[in-house]
C-alpha cells in the first residue's frame, strides 16, 4: 500500500513512522509511506500555507491551493487513491473503516492545522472527513498516525499472525478477552485454570464468554449493536 502524508510539519511523523509495526512493514516493502512539506507547494517567498479567515474570526486557516498542488502533483499519473483529512468533524473512525481503508491501494492524508483548510480544497478533492475521537487536537498529524497504524495491522503480512488480528478488540464487535503471560502468579493473583488446561476447545468457550462480559461491562452499547447481529443472524436477516 503507498500512503502519502500532507504537512507543514513533517517532524511530526517522520520519526514515529519509522518504530515498530510500521516502520518494519516498510522496511519489508508492505507499506510505502511518504511525507510531502505543503510548503513546497506554495508560491509565495514566505512559504505561506495559512492565511486571516474571510469574515473575521481568531485563528488562521490553511490555504486551499498549496493542498490541491501538492495533490496534483504526487498523483499525476494515478487515479486509484483515496483522500483523508483528519478532523473532528469527520465520521469516527472505527475498526470497520481501517479494514475499509486496508483494501485500498493508495491513501492521502492532509493534515490541517490552526482553525481549519479551506473548505473548498475538501470539495475540490471530494475529500472524506475522519475523526480519531470529539476532542480537538493542535493539528491532524496524530490523527493520522493514529489511523495508518490501525490500518498497518490489516494488511497481510504486516503482523505475523491473522490469527492474532482476527482476535483483536473490535474484530468480532466484541472486546478482547482477558490474556495472560508467565508467570503463573503475580502478587497472589493466578492464570485462571482453563487456559493451563490444554483444553482448546474449553480456551475458546472461556474467551468468548469472557469477550462477551467483558463488553456488557465496559461498552454495553457495543454490547447492545452485538446482540442485536446476533438475533438478526439467528432469524436470517
């Protein structure tokens, strides 16, 4: 997958992408991430990307066309991409939108900052709006980590295991269910029988039935959507 990141602040994801999953899926030739300084696409001596809000207001907002040129340019000769902008306005992102993402060859992210982009940059591009919760943050680079993090996971290969994908939070609709390590105890507190049994079938049944407490508690509305699948499977909807 080719990721291409927008920024006026490139140190900001320079550094983390090169860690862990998805720095080793880019050495292994899965992902193709690169960073593009809107700076470089503007025509002004200063290096302009911002400028004062039409109609008055506090606070800056990024200009439209050094996000269309930079676009443009990095996608002269494809046509298969897909633009994000992280904001908190946008849809949130859940783990069905990063296995939406996962099937696509080519994912842009343009990172806004101060009060916003022109909005016209986002219906030029018909650009699509994703939010990593309802707070605000100084700019979309985390958002955007964030994001291309999830969707890393889900690509074959990345992790070692789909097995161990397919079992995470979110996966199933349900949370994960309690895991354990050595040793045996810790502090007076033990590994529950059932998982020193060999048992698999029994390993299954308990994580499931952990999985499904687990989210009644913690998320009971994802419990509630859950069960809901649930019935409509059993009476074939």
């Amino acid at each position: 997958m080719k990721i291409d990141i927008l920024t006026t602040f490139p140190e900001l994801v320079s550094e983390p992408l090169k860690a862990s999953i998805v720095g080793r899926a880019q050495e292994a030739g899965y992902l193709d991430i690169s960073i593009h300084n809107l700076r470089d696409y503007t025509d002004d001596k200063h290096r302009s990307t911002d400028d004062e809000q039409y109609g008055g207001g506090d606070g800056m907002v990024m200009n439209a066309m050094p996000i269309l040129n930079a676009v443009r340019d990095i996608t002269a000769d494809d046509s298969g991409f897909r633009v994000l902008f992280p904001s908190p306005q946008g849809r949130v992102f859940t783990q069905e939108a990063a296995e939406s993402y996962a099937c696509e060859n080519r994912l842009i992210f343009v990172c806004g900052h101060y009060k916003g982009i022109d909005e016209r940059a986002l219906e030029i591009l018909k650009g699509e709006e994703i939010s990593v919760g309802d707070y605000v943050l100084s700019g979309g680079e985390l958002a955007a980590l964030v994001v291309i993090d999830a969707v890393a996971r889900l690509i074959p290969g990345v992790v070692g295991s789909m097995n161990s994908v397919n079992e995470d939070s979110f996966t199933s609709g349900l949370l994960d269910s309690p895991r354990y390590t050595r040793p045996r105890e810790v502090e007076g507190l033990e590994v529950p029988d059932v998982l020193l049994s060999g048992n698999h079938q029994a390993i299954a049944k308990w994580r499931l039935e952990q999985a499904i407490e687990r989210t009644r508690r913690k998320r009971p509305d994802l419990y509630e959507k859950w069960l809901k699948e649930q019935d409509d499977l059993k009476h074939g909807e």
